[in-house]
C-alpha cells in the first residue's frame, strides 16, 4: 500500500474517474476543495463499479437522472482519513473508514421518520439525480462530511470492506422480507447484489437458498457465498417448482419480477431491490393477488451498514468470493468494461492507491 500522505502535503488536485457524457469517461485531474469544517479528507483505497456508474458512462443517465454537466462517479468506496474534520467530529487521521453515501433531505411528500432512505429530497454520492449534481467519490482524495464516515475494526481488510455499501442493500432487501431463519428463499438475479443477498440469507439462518441467473459465472458466485442449489434462467418450471417463502428480485427486468411471482409459494413474500426501468411494466399481477403474495419494495439501506459492519467484523458474514476483478484507476475504461460483462464479473473494484 502506497504510504498515507500527511495532511501537510495534501495536493491543490486529484485524480478521478469522471463521467461527462454518454460513451465518454475520462481519468482526469480535479481541484481538492478545501473541506468544510465537519468534512474529513479521506484517501481512497478502493472503489466498487456500481450500475449506475456503467448507466452514467454508458447512456449519460441512470434512469431518469440525467448528465447536464460532468459528474464524478463512485459511492461504493473505502479509504483512509488523512485529515480530520477542524470542527472536532468523526474519525481522526489514519481510521480506516466506510462511506455511507446517502444525504437525507426532507421535502414536501411525507415519508416515515425512521425511514429516511425515503426522504424525497435525499442525495447520494455520485448522483445526477439533481443539478448542480452529487459529486461521487471515485478520487484519490475526497472531502465528506464525518455523518458519512463509519470508523472500520482492524479484522476487515479495505478490499473486502469495498463491498460495505452494496452488502448493505442486500442487509436491507433481506430485512424487508421480515424473519427469515427457517425459510426458504430464492434469489433472482446474481449479480452483486443478488449474490450479496444470498450471503445476508445464509447469514440470517435461510434453511434452503435457491439462486437463479441467465449466465454460469454468477451462479459459481451465488454458490460460494452459500447457495444451496442454482438455476439458469430458463428454466422456467424448475423455478415456479421452488415455491419459496422468500423471494429476492435483483434482476432489475420485468422477466426476473415474474420468475420472482412464479417462483414464490403461496402466501410468500417477493421483495423487489432490482430496479427496474421507469414506465409502466408487464407484471403477473393476477397471480400475485390470488396466490396473495406481499411484494415489498426495498430501496438503498438506512443504519444496516453498522449492522453490515458487525457482521463482517465477526466473520458471520462470508462476501469476499462477490470481488471478481481488481483495476488501478489508471485503467478504469478497461475496468468499466469488464464491469459491464455481467457473464463474466461479479464486483469490480478500482484500487486509487497507486
């Protein structure tokens, strides 16, 4: 690991992976603001390529947030404070820390208090979701402010730590699909996501776990990280046959929804973390009413990173076969296009370090 640089010697700029339109990503030098006084420069050790950083550089959008002027990318990310905040608050120099990268916002529409994830008006690193947009934090340095900052044991290497944030979705959808020991539960779609909630399942005493994806690669994934059996997604029978208590969608498509409907027992509960495009969509809906399914949604996580945290920390929870690939930034092109082969990959991390 390259040595920690003091915060005497910190630079006027640092290298980013910034996004400036659709097909066009750059690895380009950016100013380091001085921080405000509850904000922490953390040095980026690694930086986990999510799907909406492939939509940004693949479309210019994530859905309906929309590139109306450069963003940096990058909220799956875990560093080193290299200089703490002035106003005294979070972690001092040389903690290693995760990033919650969410900035709840209340706004006129209501939502439940202890479910800020929800807030209308909430931000998250690496956003076009509004303008000016939400600078992400694939940088060798970055500003954050310390509410974001979770202080990490000294039993949780940085590389495995880079999967706190999409590990704590997965904690989440798992979550909203209420107890869990003693059940079944089928798991749609293994991409990062989909295999991280195959290992919140086995964490959380899952007495089978089914794992069903379209490609061989993330099926090995989803079974080293505690499936059960597994399934392609063709074979539609075999899937409707589970009739599992428990139903996790992380596909994202409309075909993955309806395995999910199909593939849960009557009475059972389908929980939807996949995103799937705006719009209207075909969904068995009859189906999920006579059979008198509960279809939850999940969305983002709130304080289940501390509970993601402690887990890895004790070593319940097992995630490290998710990491697939592992680039410099300097390579971050190459990397984003491994990153899209989701045949191929599972979690691909960028390594600022160097």
């Amino acid at each position: 690991m390259a040595p920690m640089i003091a915060p005497t010697e910190l630079p006027a700029t640092s290298p980013a992976v910034v996004a400036h339109a659709a097909g066009d990503l750059r690895l380009e030098d950016i100013a380091l603001a001085a921080p405000s006084p509850d904000e922490a420069v953390v040095e980026v050790a690694y930086g986990g390529i999510c799907g909406s950083d492939l939509h940004y550089w693949l479309h210019g959008a994530a859905g309906e947030s929309v590139l109306k002027a450069p963003l940096v990318l990058g909220h799956e990310i875990v560093g080193t404070v290299v200089r703490s905040a002035a106003d005294g608050s979070g972690p001092s120099v040389g903690a290693a820390v995760a990033v919650h990268p969410a900035t709840p916002a209340p706004g006129a529409a209501r939502y439940p208090e202890d479910r800020p994830n929800l807030s209308p008006g909430c931000t998250y690193l690496g956003s076009a979701a509004r303008f000016p947009h939400t600078d992400g934090a694939f940088s060798r340095y970055v500003n954050l402010p310390t509410r974001m900052l979770r202080t990490l044991p000294d039993s949780i290497e940085l590389r495995t730590a880079a999967l706190i944030e999409p590990a704590s979705v997965a904690w989440h959808a798992v979550a909203r699909a209420g107890e869990v020991a003693g059940k079944t539960a089928l798991v749609i779609g293994c991409g990062p996501i989909g295999a991280l909630a195959v290992a919140v399942l086995k964490r959380a005493g899952a007495s089978r776990i089914t794992a069903v994806d379209m490609h061989a690669r993330p099926l090995q994934i989803a079974a080293a990280v505690g499936a059960d059996d597994v399934l392609t997604a063709d074979d539609a029978d075999a899937v409707a046959a589970i009739e599992a208590d428990i139903v996790i969608e992380s596909s994202g498509s409309h075909q993955g929804l309806a395995s999910a409907i199909r593939g849960a027992v009557r009475g059972g509960t389908v929980v939807m973390v996949g995103l799937l495009p705006s719009g209207p969509q075909p969904v068995l809906i009859s189906l999920a009413i006579t059979r008198e399914l509960e279809l939850r949604g999940s969305f983002r996580f709130n304080d289940d990173i501390d509970e993601v945290i402690g887990a890895l920390a004790d070593g319940s929870l097992q995630i490290g076969p998710v990491i697939t690939h592992e680039y410099p930034a300097q390579r971050a092109l190459e990397a984003f296009a491994v990153a899209r082969n989701s045949a191929e990959s599972g979690k691909v991390l960028l390594d600022f370090r160097g």
